[in-house]
C-alpha cells in the first residue's frame, strides 16, 4: 500500500503538476473535461486510477485506512484527485451508492461512476432559507403525482454540477426526507450559474440549480423513501474523512515549497530557516500535519471497523480543515512576497483549502455536535 | 472632519462600490486607467480628492490624525483609496517628496503626481539575493558615470509600476544607498511581467523590472546621496499608518457585511447572530478593529508631534495586519458558504487584505524590531 | 502627572516589591492589615496615598485618564494598589458614594473610606442559583419591615469583606434592586468562609457571606430605592477600567524581568533574547501591552468626556484580561523553570492576573454584550 | 488493558481523590510519605501497583500502547501516579534502569525503586550558567580520583529529590558525560532548598542540590562512561511520552468537572451548557483532548516497535503540553468564579499542567529539533 501511495505520488509529480499551470495564464481554471480525460486515462494505463473503487468495477476496495497515504499523495496537485478519480463528490457519492443503490441503479450509475465514464453532484444545500447547516430546514419538494414524484426546488453550492451526468437529489416527500437518482439532463433540470467562489479547482464548479417539476419514479429512489437524512449521514462521515486526506496533501505540499524556499534564501547573513520565528513557523506547520494525520488515522479505524464514527470523523474534519489552513497560511508567510504570489504553489493551495473550514459542514456546527455529545456524556456526573 | 469622512463614506457607497463589479464577470482586476480617471474626476468635483496633498498642490494638507478617519471611509472599496488619490504608493511618495525634493523636483514631480495627473512607483525590494526584508542586501547598483551614474539591477513587487509616470528607485552609490527620481520611460527601464498575486486591487500591479544601465544625473537624486536608508524611513513610518487606515476600511466594511447577513439568515429557529459562536466572531470582530484603531491613533498622534514613531507604526501595522486579517476571515466564516463566494465583498476583501502581513515589512521582521528596541529597554535591569 | 506616576514606581520599586516576601515562606498571603496600615502611612508621608479621592476627602481627584499611568505604576506590586488605597473594591466604591451617597452617608461612609481608615467590599454577587454573570438572577431579598427593610440571602465571591468596615448590598425590594449600606459588624451579618482562589493578593479575601434578616433604614439606601442596577453600571465601568489599569502594570513588570532574566541567561551560544522564537514572546508582550494601553486611554478619555462608555470600558476589559494573561504566560515561558517559580515574580503575577478573566465579568459575557451592539448597529443594512 | 485501566479509574475515584484534601487546608501540599506509603500499599492489595514494571520485579510489563490508558487513568488525581508507583521520575528511571543497569545495580536499585521501596531522582538540570535547554552547557565535574571519580557541581529542578533513596547524576568525566548512581545519604550530597513553584504534587518536591566531591566508583556509573547522553535519549523519550498520558489524565478530569459543573448552573434562563460559548469551550476542549491522544498513540507505537521516536514523542510531548494547559485553562473559564477556586479541582489541575510546557524540554527547544528535521527533509527539495 505504501508502494500504491509512492507510485502516485510519483505520478502526480511527473504528470499532473506541470498541468496545473499548462492553460496559459490562467491559473485558477479547473482543468476542464479534456484534461480529465486526459489525465484520468494517463492514470488508468498506469494502474492507479479509482483505487476506491469496489473491484467489481475495476477498483482495489481500499479500506479508509489503506486511502489514506493514496488521497493524500492524489491531494498534493489541486487537480490529482480529479486524475484520479477520487475527487468529490464523486468519490463520496461511489461510497453511497455501494452502500444503497439498488442492482439496476448499480448498473445505470454506479459502474459508470466508478469507472471515470461520467461524473456526478449531489444535490442537498439549498440557498437561504432552506437547508444549509441545518438541514431540516428542506425545502425542495417531491410531491406526489401519478407514477412518482414532482420535484421542484432550488439548490445551491452543488459541486460539480456542470458537466455531470447524474444528480442525487434531497427532497421532502411525504414520508420525509428521500434521495433520488435524477439524470442531469432531466427535463425541469436548470443549471442557473456557478457560484464564483475563491477555491477553483472543482471540475464543474460549485453551481446554482433549480428543479422545476422534474418527474422521479420508484426506481429512482436511492435506497427507501423518507430515509434521505439517513442514506446522507452514511455519506457524510467517509466523505469529509476523505476530504480531510486530499487537503492534507495539498497543505503537506505547500509546507515542503515553504521549506524548500526558506532553505535557498537568506538575510541576516543566515538562510531564512536559520531564523527562530521562521523554525517556530515550520515546526507548528509539522506539528500541525502530524495532529490532523493521527486525528485522521483515528476516524480511518473507526469506519474500517465498521462504525459510523460521526464523532471521530467530525474530530478529523473540525481540527484538519483549521489546522491545514494554517500550514497553507504559515507557508505563504514564510516565503513572503513570492508566498502570496503564483511564483510558487503555496497561495493557490491557500485559497483553495481555506473554504473547507465551511463546506461539508462549517467547524461551528461540528463544535456544536461535539458539544453535546459531551454534555450528554459528562453532564450528569458530580464535579 | 468628520464631515469630511462622512461625505467620503457617502461617496464610496453611491460612486466607487458600484463599480467594483462593473467590469463584467472580471472581479478581479484592479479596474484600470479609465476607472481611475473617471473616479478621481468624479472625487474632484465633489471636492474630496487628494485630501492628503499639501495644500499648495490643491490638497487638505491633513495631519495623520485627521487622515485617519478619511482614510479608512476610503479603504471601505478596494478602489477607494485610488478613486480618492490616497492609494499606495503615491501617497506615500508625496509625502515623502514634500519631505525631500528640491523645488524643481517639486514641480517636475510632487506637482503633477499630488494632482493625479500621473502615477508613480517605489522601487526599493528585489528579487533574491537582493534587498528583501533586510535592505542592507540591496544589489542594485548605480556606478559613476560622466554626468552621474549609471543605474543597474533588478527590482520586484514594485507597486503600480505598470502605468506610472515616474520612479523612486533605491540603488547603491559608492557613497551609499541612494533614491533617484526616474521617468517610468527613460532609457534602460524594463518592465518584466506583473507578479501575479493574491491581492487585485492595485492598479499597475506588483511589477518585477530591470533597470539597464539607466541614467542619472544630480539632478535626479532625491535628497542627498548616501542618504536612501534614512529617506526609506522618513516615507515607511507614515506609509505603513497610512495602510492600516485603509485596510481597516475594508475589514469593517467586510464585518458589517457579515454582521447583516447573519442577521438576515436563520438556523434552528433564531438569526444566525443569535448563536453563541456567532457571537463570539462577532465580539472578536469588534475587539480586533478597536484595538487596532486604537493603536493606529497612538500612531497618528505620535507622527503628529513630529516623532518618527518608529516603535508605534510598528505596532500599529503589525497588530492591524494581522488583526484586520482574522477580521476578514472571521466575516467570511458567519456567511457560510456566500462567504466565499464573489456574492458578497467578503471573500475578494480577504484575499486583499492577506498580503499585508507581509507587504510593507513581514509581521517577523517587525517583531524582531519590536524585540531588540525592548532588549534595549529591559535587558539591563535586574529581574 | 508623569511626575506623580514616576514617584509613585519609585515608592514601588523601593517600599512596596521589597515588602511581597517578607512574611516569610508564605508568599501568597495578602500581606494582612498590619502591612496595610504600614504602608498606607508610608504612602501618605510620600504625599502620592488615594490620588483618585476627591480632594475635599484628601484626594487629588484625578480624572481617569491622569489615573492611568499612576495606577499602573501602583499596580507593578500586587501589594501596590493597598499601598496606595487604589484597591478593588475601595476605589470603585469611592467612585459609587461620591455619585451616589447623601450627605449623611458621605460623612459616615466616603469620608473614612477615602482616608483609608475602613476597607468596604460589594456584596452583589452570591452563589448559584443567583446572581452572577445574569445580574437578574438576583436572590438577595429586602423584604418590608417597621422602620425599613429585613434583607437575607447568601453572597459569594465578596472581595474585601473580611476586615471590611462595612458593606455595599444589592437586594431585591418590591421596587427592584436597591443598593444598601450596611455596617460589617450589623446584626445578621455573617462571615461563612473565604473562597479559596487562585488569586491571594486581596486583603479580605473573596468571602462567602450570609445575611440573615439584617435591618436597613431609609437613610440606608444607597441612593433610590429600585434604581440598584443603575447605579451598579455606574461604578461598573469605572471599577474595571481602574482594573485594566493595575494589572497592566502587574504584566509590564513581569514582562520586564523576563526580558532582564532572558538578557542574562544564554544558551546555544548567545543571550536567550537573540533566539527567534523568545524574539517573537519579547514582540508579542509588547504588542499586547500596547495594545491594552491604547484601549484601555480610549476608555478614559470616554469616560473623562462623561460617557458611560459601556462598549469602550467593555472592549478595554475583554482585551485587557486575556492580552495581560497572555503576556504573564509568555513572561514564564521565557525564564524557563525559573519562570514557574518563585524565584522570579513572574508565576505569581501570572496566578494572580489569571481570575480577572472571570472576575468582573467573564470574557464571554462582554463579548455577549458587545456583540448583541454590533449587531443592533449592522444588523439591519443590506449586505 | 481496558478492564485494567477501568480498575485505576475506580481506584482513583474512590481512593485517591479523596485523599486529595484531606491534609486539612493545606491544599497544595505533595501529600508526604505517609500517605504515599499508604496508597501505594492499598494499590498493590487491588493488584494494580507498578504496572509499568518489569514482571521480574512484580510489575505486568505493559507496552507503552498498553501504559497509556492506565496511567491516564492514574493521572486523573494529582496524587495518582504516586499512588501506582508510575509517577515521575521513578516510572522513568525504572525504564533507564531496566534499559541499561548492570545486574549489580539492578539488585541494589531497581528492583527497590520498582517495587515502590525507594524514591529516585534524576539529577541532570543545573543552575545557569549550567545544563538547561542546552545539555551541552553541563557543568557538574567528575574528576579522576583513585578508584574512580569526585563529582562536584549544582543541580536545580530535581524532581523527588528530597527523600529519594538514590540519585542518577549526570556529571562531566574527561570521556563525556557519563551517568552515576549516587546513594542520597552519600557523603558530599547536599539538599540546598525545594524549589517553590506553581505545581506542588511531586513527592520531594523540585530540589536544588550541590554536589561537594562526591566519590563514585566503576560500579556506579550507569552504563558506560562517555554515553550519558545518549543514555538521557533513551530515558527522554518514553519519560515525556508517559507525561503526556499522566497530564492528560488530568486534564480530562478538569474538563469532564466543567462540563458537569456548567450543566447544572444556569444563566439567561438555559443551562450554561447550552450557550454557544461555552459549547465553543467543551467543543474546543474536546478537539484537543482527541488531538492528544492521537498524537500519543502514534507515539506509543513508534515506540513499541523498537523506535526511538524523537519526532513523535516530540510532537507529542509539545502538542500536549499546550493542548492539555488549553483545556484546563478553558475549565477554569466556564466555571467562571468556582473555577479559579479550590471549590473545584480545575484551577489546581490547571496550576500543576502549566510548567508542563516548561519542563521535559520547553516548547521552544522541541520546536527547534522539529524544525531542523523539516529543513533536513525538505529543505533542498526544488519548490
């Protein structure tokens, strides 16, 4: 496994990180199709693509353990995940639907996904007021009609909507909240426009759709009616695990071009390494990277031992999502000027990690979960 | 004065952050030559331009004290310091001209350049090995020639250098280090390419230059020869005041922002500002801008008296560009996911702001000074 | 005023500091009323004793801007403020009575208070379920009598109160909290226990009190009868301003011996003061105590203009708490296992200033109240 | 190993903590040898003595994975690793001993020392301008002598030192630093004064010693001459190791009390628990506590599997030692004015954690070793 991660690694050096700036001057573009195929075909050839992936679809099965060193060496190009095809949502919504697709949505959606042949979003935030960090406040409707539903409502943030070939979508049924299965080409599908957000490298963006009385049967169902807040923690708690991998990468990076610069550059008659506030900023940087690894080694356990782990994975999450932040943060100010410049990959990587303090829940909302789950286990005992 | 930073504010509100955007999908740029002439023209008429020039030159002839407030009612867009003329590195550099120049120099120069006729850029800081934080690595030369010098070397970051008029470039003479004054299209200045940065908003970018054998004569030497460092502190002291004033327009800006909306966004039944956390942004929000007012006051009044106030701009511009930056990040973190996306002035206002922690002096390097002067003060005592 | 402030740390540094240690062993005891007496008489014979006092009580009637530096030079002890007669809660309960306090109770209260002949305490807050952090919770009840009120309930947290001549109660009447003055040695009265703290520099203690059916007159009432929290917001602001004030100097000093320990120690070849990262401690005390300095003037000057100042007096104090805390925290880091010990003063002043985050309200209650201001301020502009 | 460290956790509770105060008033005292004989008789009629021992000396043996649950456990009360014999610096000489001792002395001083019969001290800091951060400053001299060494020279921070039955000595020989074993009662040892500082749970407190040629001989020193400080690594690494665990038992007992106590006291009309500050706090204390553990599992197997583990037990060591002060600091904070009190257990737990960021290396010192790795890793790496 260390091998699988080394050969990545090395693969993301020779090939994808000198595609990172190859669309001329434009450094913030996601890659667009062409070089997904491109690269994702590069990856394929060399044996390392969707090592998530079940193996009934030409995938290794990795254990949450085993991708851990994988995404993070796919995570240190903001564009591996992608040439790999362990990229969110993607690789969230593969994980869902091997849990709860039924046979011939396995055959329409799963296979197709996990093999790199379309790409998918997942539908669930909506703009104010629906569903955010609270998500009982849902507002899409799937009311009921003959042969189904109708299903209308507004979404917002859908990552990687663009260019998609299928949505799952979180709508209000009678019975409660249900996820369907919804082809992006549905009639009543509108993709209205991307949110221009500072993070770039999502392919297919983070766009704003509206659903307007699009037409869902039985069969597009995932998994039961009114288990949709169910089927989405299933998702949720590998899903921001795996995240926390890929930005581990991204910030591991950073912080070696951080290093490596201070290394070659003096002043004071000393290489800038050679500074105590500059040790300090590289040593909080280490200290940083191996907290949120151990936190994410810990929440990789306890899914592989077959447990929701919302507490572990909620850990992980708060903690490398702020910690990262602060190594890509560190690394800009340790290189000055160039730091904050696209001289070197260290503010790209800044800009990119910074939102995930906010998506897949923001830290407050993870403070507050982790709040009382400790309340109800200490709040009752004597001081 | 206050008057005069209301009508400020008013005309920011109505004229200049309307045209933030105005550029169609271009967040982005930093506006242009036409925007600047059609906002200064704009600021003239409503008799607000310039209120930093020497009253000779048609300004205000304000003391940083009264700057203070005006500035900051600027700093609210990142296009209000230009729009009002107050923008880095001209205001800086008339301040230091009215300090230094010779009468011709003052008609040549310091004239047009307080009026906005044109635009000028600082050339001090250079590309490894060169004058980084520690100046006394300045590399550029500018060796005895008949007449003068010849003026040789390379220069990075340099503020608005795209576009200018003229040049203060700091170069080693064989008496010292020396600032020249240098038409932007004299012979042997080379405009390399615009760094390419975090922060947009400066019109003519941060430009990377190569000085050619470019020539001066006497005449073109600011000041006295040999005299550049202590020159180099006459302009940093108020310059670095002067972008604190203006960076905290733009964080309070982005915290009122924030502030309105979580107010106008609910979660589990309350306002967003209903929530503890939020609350607690909030209040950090507020501590950090008054504390950094508070600061930057102790700053103008010290200047005011006429004291370099080395120690107290110091003070002000380490603590301001570090709090003003957990401000912006604090307010990108109420507004959720909008937060950082371009549908509020948060995020664009965040990524301005990071760069300071470094331009103007990197938060260690002042920290170092802060260190020594206290040593100095201390360090003999008996605990 | 520089002139009192200097005289007053020069009767610091010679009477006060060598006095911390003499009662042998025992450094955590608050020197006791024979230190008390001593010293006061030392600071009247010096002519610098209760220069907050109104002059026609003795006093120099300083305003609160003339106080800050003279109550920080107190404060560099923390037997200083007792030397001085500036001590919680006597000085703030100076302030109260010459506000608030009739003719009669000037003569019998203020008059021996301001001369030092009697301490006093505050008896507002008590023991949960009453009033501490939520003033509303107040339990303490005045309940109508022949002659005036019967007041019980319990106190908890009383500074002073042992030893004190007598005592500032808030009670509940059917007209709402009301202020009483009440003899320390009335019937009902009773002392239970002093609160163990971290914090032993109070003469009195933190005292838990019963009272116990106490009889009050009219002529008891410390102003209007209902107009308690009134008043309590009038000596509020004030009262923690002045603490702002003291422990400032507490900090400057521990600051000062680390930075004089730290000068004379070396290791890995140099004076600890030339490694980066004490570099960066010795920087962030001095922008921590600057920046509570430049709050804490803004607050005095609010104050001395005749605003209540709540937000300026709150900002001062939420800041100044936890910036002092943190500069007695760096002070220790810096000196190493001398910094811990008593060998140095820094642990205790550190023990000492750790409370004032809690004691006069804690941060989170400010940050609550500056908070729900900002957003009463932005909460309504559009976005 | 569970069912294990849930028989110390009940023991702590039932046995130990109550003993905490029971030395009337004196709340801070180490609790003598009377009472440690006491404990450490009942802990080994409850089978749970030593566990760290080496099984031929009655110990279990337990690996580090399998110590760090139990002496967290043990750690919860200050008096609880004395209690188990797993206090330091016994539980580390016990594994110096074990790692390095000649049969000889295995018989005279570790099976005594294992079996709870002794106490030990480790004799290395010294006095500036002696070994403190910096070993290589070791002043104390063994010079050559007939048939052996006189050691002379100043030591400082001798943990346990008063009542130890033995000394390890680390002292200057012509072929390096070389440890001795010192009885206590040798002629030439003298115990010059405690130490007084912020912690006050370690049995024979931290001690100052001269030593006045103190004759040694071959078959005291430890190991071999010229290796002490190599033999201090093997030491280091489990000690500090085994601190984290001990501290963060601690801590979590500080936190599990606030959390208890702010459940069961309201404010604003809802249980302090309920406020989104105080559920920032428990959230905050939780993430760290985690990151904790984490760090220190990482630790404990490198450590298992045969490594020195310098990187991780530094990481850890540093990480917890400013983790766990963090949460303790936050269980003071919300329970307000009972938190700073010894109402409660917090503030003396936060009192005894606070030098924990000082002794064992300070943070700074662990930062440069951590840093220097990072350069040597990465820093000729191309950025």
């Amino acid at each position: 496994m260390t091998d699988l991660a080394a050969r990545v690694r090395s693969f993301i050096d020779t090939h994808v990180i000198p595609a990172e700036n190859e669309s001329d001057g434009d450094i913030e573009a996601a890659g667009g199709e062409e070089l997904r195929l491109k690269l994702q075909e590069h990856a394929r050839r060399e044996g390392i693509f969707a090592p998530h992936a079940p193996t009934a679809y030409g995938g290794r099965g990795l254990t949450m353990t085993e991708r851990a060193p994988v995404f993070e060496a796919a995570g240190r190009s903001v564009f591996g995940p992608m040439a790999l095809g362990v990229n969110a949502p993607d690789e969230g919504n593969v994980h869902l639907l091997d849990q709860v697709a039924s046979p011939a949505q396995r055959t329409r959606y799963l296979g197709p996904l996990a093999r790199g042949e379309v790409r998918s979003a997942f539908a669930m935030t909506e703009p104010p007021p629906g569903a955010g960090s609270d998500p009982s406040m849902l507002r899409t409707v799937a009311r009921d009609a003959p042969g189904g539903w109708l299903i209308s409502g507004r979404k917002k943030f859908i990552t990687g909507a663009d260019g998609a070939g299928f949505l799952i979508v979180m709508a209000r049924t009678d019975a409660g909240a249900t996820m369907f299965l919804v082809p992006a080409d549905a009639p009543g599908v509108h993709l209205n426009r991307h949110v221009s957000t500072m993070d770039k490298s999502m392919l297919g963006g983070h766009c704003e759709l509206t659903l307007d009385d699009v037409r869902a049967g039985p069969e597009d169902v995932l998994g039961e009616v009114g288990q949709g807040f169910r089927y989405a923690q299933v998702r949720l708690g590998p899903a921001r695990t795996t995240h926390v991998m890929r930005w581990l990468g991204a910030a591991q990076r950073a912080h070696e071009a951080a290093v490596a610069y201070a290394a070659a550059r003096s002043a004071w008659g000393q290489p800038l390494t050679g500074l105590g506030m500059v040790e300090q900023m590289i040593a909080d940087n280490e200290i940083d990277l191996a907290a949120t690894r151990a936190l994410l080694m810990s929440a990789c356990r306890a899914l592989d031992a077959g447990s929701p782990a919302r507490e572990q994975t909620s850990l992980a999450k708060v903690f490398g999502a702020e910690a990262l932040h602060r190594v890509a943060d560190r690394a800009m100010q340790m290189c000055g000027g160039a730091g904050v410049s696209a001289d070197l990959p260290v503010a790209r990587i800044a800009r990119e990690i910074r939102p995930f303090r906010i998506y897949d829940g923001p830290s407050e909302v993870h403070r507050m979960s982790l709040a009382r789950r400790a309340v109800r286990r200490y709040g009752v005992a004597q001081p």
